[in-house]
C-alpha cells in the first residue's frame, strides 16, 4: 500500500509531502481525533488516490474512478432520455473571451489558470485553462440556435477544469484540477427551464442518497451565495457531522436570460408574430440553466461513511461488492478450496453482483481481511473446510461486522438480500447523524451556541443581504465564518410574529446556515 502521506501547499504549485510513518495495515488517525489526516490516510490506504507533485493535484486510481462510472452511467441515462446531447468542448479560453463577460468570471477571476509560453517562446496572448465552460460554449449557442425548431438545445461534458485554490488543497473535496460534468441548456420560455432546473436537481439528489447513500438537502442559495450570473440557484446539500460543515454537493442554475442577452452572446430565435394584419419577424432571447456535480461526491461519500478501519463502500458504488476469501488450514484440501471460491465468484458474477476472490498465497486470511476491509468492500465471504463440509459460506458485513452462514443453495438470493439491507444501513445511519446535527435556533445567542457545537443551524431568517453579510462578519474566526447554505424546498411552518434569528425583522424563510468546505 501507498505511503501515509500529508499534503502542503505552496503559492508556485509545488507540492511537499511529508511522510508521516510507514504504512501498516491499519489506520494511525481516527476520525473523531484528526479528521483531516484521517481523511488523507483512507484515501491513499484504500487505494482510491495517490499523490503528485503538484499541489492540489491527484492521480485518481481505479478504486474511485469505477465509482465515478457507475455514478456516470446512471446519470448519462436519466439525462439522455431528457434528450441531452454528449459534446466536448476545448480546455482552453482565450483572455479576450473569457474578459467578455467579467461579472461571470469575476469568482473565478483569482483562480484562473494562464499558459504563457510555448516552448520557450512567450504567447503574444496569454490562453486560459477553463475554470467552467459558459463563455467557450455560449457564443456557439449563438450560432447554432436560430428558430423555435432549434430549442430547446441542451449540450452536456464530462471533462476537468482548473481553479487555482490557494486555500489548503484537499483531495477530491478542494482541489486545483477536479473532474466533473457540466450541463447547458437554453430553452424558449422561463417555464420550460424552470421545469429542467428541478428535473436535474432530483437527479443529483438520487445520485447522493440512492447511491453514495448521503442524505442531501435540496434548497435555493441565497442572493449572494448563487452562482455568478444566474438568475438563481439550486443545490443539493450534505452536512459532515465529524466537522461540523455543511458541503454543497451539486448545483443547478437557472441563468435566466443574464447570459443570453449580453452583446457577446447574444442567443436569440425569430418567432413570427401577426400585428396589425401583417406577419413579421421577432427576436426573441433564449432562457439558459447550467447544472454540474463533480468527483467532489466522492470524497463527500468518504467523510460521511469512513470508519477507523478505513473506507466504507455502499454496495451501489462499489467496484468490487462482494470480496470471496480462501480459509485453507494446514490438513485441508487447499485446491478444493480455491475452485469452490471461484465457482461461487462465477455464481455471483452471472447474477450480476460485482464479485472477486482473493487468490493470493503469499498473505493470510486475517491480513486480507484488513485489507479488503481497509477499502470498504461491502461483503466478505470466507470459505474453509468446514464451510465446504456444510454447504455454505460465512458472510461478514463491512458496514456493521455481523458474521453469519449463508446456505450454498440459495447464496445469490441471500447475497442480494444482504446488499440492499447494507446499502439501505448505510444511508439510514448517515441520515440518523445527520438529524442529530440539526439544531433550530431562534435568536442570535441560540445561533451562536448551535454553532459552536458544530451544528447544522436551521433557523428564521429576513431574506436580507446585509443581514447574511452581518453573520459572516460577526462570526469569522480560525475556523472560517458561518453563512447560508440554502434554504430548504420543504419549508417548516412560519408562525405569525416569528422573527429572524440575526435582525430581529420579520422572518420570511426558514434558512440553514453553518460552516461550509
């Protein structure tokens, strides 16, 4: 396994690591002590990342990318059938283009990337590396978009984009390179992509709670937390009860005709419109969303699941559901063994259960334990000779540790069975956690409280810019400040009289607030 290693950053990109210890099998960090270097040494322990040398960056190894693909392929399905078209568009942006449109870019203006120089000659233009795609895409949605026949257009990448974070980089959660799919869309009517924009936001919510089993709250961001140059903002969002943050999972824009109407852009259709008993031609501008969710999801999927023997898989995800391990003793028949594992991995494979068996003979059964346990396989399967004696095999749940003895005869049955009751434990007990967090909080001083006991804060709230500018302000520490998370689509009841918890003005909203990644 991959050294136990920690990350710094420095303001030139380069990455120092720092070796801690040698690695074991095992983890030398508990969660509830240092969550950070806990967090770090699951990734690398379990396989699912490894360090480069540059800051911020990370080789995403096979453990995680086949949980982006099963994620992928759900999500290419629902959005297909949404008749969303694959495209891709180039990585880089040209300066003049990316200074069309500055109030978008202004977010991301500190965290773009620049390529300078070819070889060893400088760029009489310097070229920037997309930090998001709406100013490469939008100006051919000018071209291709003519009449009413043309919409509505809706495009969809997968791809990478670069943000120069110069915060302290954590892998797949805060990184400067980070793989995702963004989505874009332009409609004839604000109905239309009013409709898309919580179609896709459900898509996003099964993504988290059906399969990285993470419960989610889908809610609009506040004036200031939207997403620059959206008319508003949806997002799903999940909660890390060991740090007490809120973490924003996806997003899905409607931009409104922001983008649409800009001289650069400029999309728009011809309508034809009878006035005055005479038929002429109208221009009128499309209605855009935007909607992205990214390999932030797993590390997300990690923090919440993660225990102090390493990474927990919910079944739905997980390259390998079902690990079948060999428990030969010194008189035993070793190779009669071996041939029942594969015979039951052959079982389970037919059955459609992701399923392996560990044949390797230069490591014991309990090291292998640790290891598949180390990267979260949801179901352990030995098989010894007293198993083959009795028709059966013994079962070991990754997510609880209850060991039981599954009949031979009706294995995938059971198999199945225990699967859906492991992927249905975990996103329960996530949820169980995460309720526990939430904590109302009617004036300031039950705010204040809440939040330092690193709570999710739901509380009464005006709908006031200043206002939310106030708590930032007021609440900035080591720590960072506290500010909204979104207010919740499933609004609690607002009794006459309540006021807002920070101003003391009529309260209009129920709004969650906390710390944030």
């Amino acid at each position: 396994m991959a050294d136990n290693a920690v990350e710094e950053s420095s303001s030139n990109g380069r990455r120092k690591k720092v070796v801690l210890k040698e690695t074991r099998l095992g983890l030398s960090h508990k969660k509830d002590e240092d969550f950070g270097k806990w967090y770090s040494e699951v990734l690398v322990n379990s396989e699912m990342i490894e360090y480069y040398d540059i800051s911020g960056c990370y080789i995403i190894r096979d453990w995680a990318m086949m949980i982006w693909d099963i994620m992928k392929e759900f999500f290419e399905k629902e959005i297909g059938e949404m008749g969303v078209d694959k495209c891709m568009f180039p990585l880089f942006v040209s300066k003049s283009v990316l200074n069309k449109e500055k109030n978008h870019i202004a977010g991301f203006e500190p965290e773009v990337a620049w390529v300078t120089k070819a070889g060893k000659s400088d760029l009489e233009v310097e070229i920037a590396i997309r930090p998001t795609s709406e100013t490469v895409i939008y100006p051919y949605f000018s071209k291709w978009i003519r009449n009413r026949h043309d919409l509505p257009k809706k495009v969809n990448q997968w791809c990478n984009v670069v943000r120069w974070e110069f915060s302290n980089p954590m892998p797949f959660i805060r990184s400067r390179e980070f793989y995702w799919q963004e989505g874009h869309t332009a409609f004839a009517t604000k109905e239309e992509a009013d409709v898309e924009v919580l179609e896709i936001l459900e898509i996003y919510r099964r993504i988290y709670e059906e399969f990285l089993a993470v419960p989610v709250i889908k809610g609009k961001k506040s004036e200031l937390e939207k997403f620059a140059g959206a008319l508003y903002t949806s997002s799903v969002e999940a909660f890390i009860p060991n740090t007490g943050r809120g973490i924003q999972g996806a997003t899905s824009h409607c931009l409104g005709q922001n983008f649409s109407k800009k001289e650069f852009f400029d999309i728009k259709f011809h309508v034809e419109i009878e006035e005055d008993g005479k038929t002429k031609t109208d221009h009128v501008h499309v209605w855009q969303n935007s909607w992205a969710y990214s390999t932030r999801s797993i590390g997300v999927m990690v923090m919440v699941h993660g225990d102090e023997k390493g990474l927990v898989l919910p079944p739905k995800v997980a390259k390998w559901q079902v690990i079948v391990i060999p428990v030969p003793y010194r008189d035993a028949n070793t190779q009669e063994i071996f041939d029942v594992c594969a015979a039951t991995v052959k079982t389970l494979r037919k059955a459609g259960i992701r399923a392996e068996v560990d044949k390797r003979d230069h490591y014991t059964p309990g090291w292998k334990y640790s290891y598949w346990e180390m990267k979260g396989v949801p179901l352990r399967i030995e098989i010894g000779p007293k198993d083959l004696a009795n028709n059966q095999i013994r079962a070991v749940r990754r997510d609880n540790g209850v060991k039981m003895d599954l009949s031979m005869v009706s294995l995938v049955e059971q198999v199945k069975e225990l699967l859906g009751k492991i992927q249905e434990s975990l996103f329960d007990s996530a949820k169980q956690r995460r309720d526990a967090c939430i904590q109302i909080a009617a004036t300031w001083d039950e705010f204040s409280e809440a939040l330092r006991q690193k709570k999710l804060i739901l509380a009464p709230w005006c709908d006031e810019e200043e206002v939310e500018k106030d708590v930032k302000n007021r609440t900035k520490g080591d720590t960072g400040a506290a500010k909204t998370l979104c207010t919740p689509f499933d609004q609690p009841e607002m009794l006459e009289g309540t006021k807002c918890f920070a101003s003391g003005k009529p309260a209009k909203k129920w709004t969650y607030w906390g710390r944030s990644y």
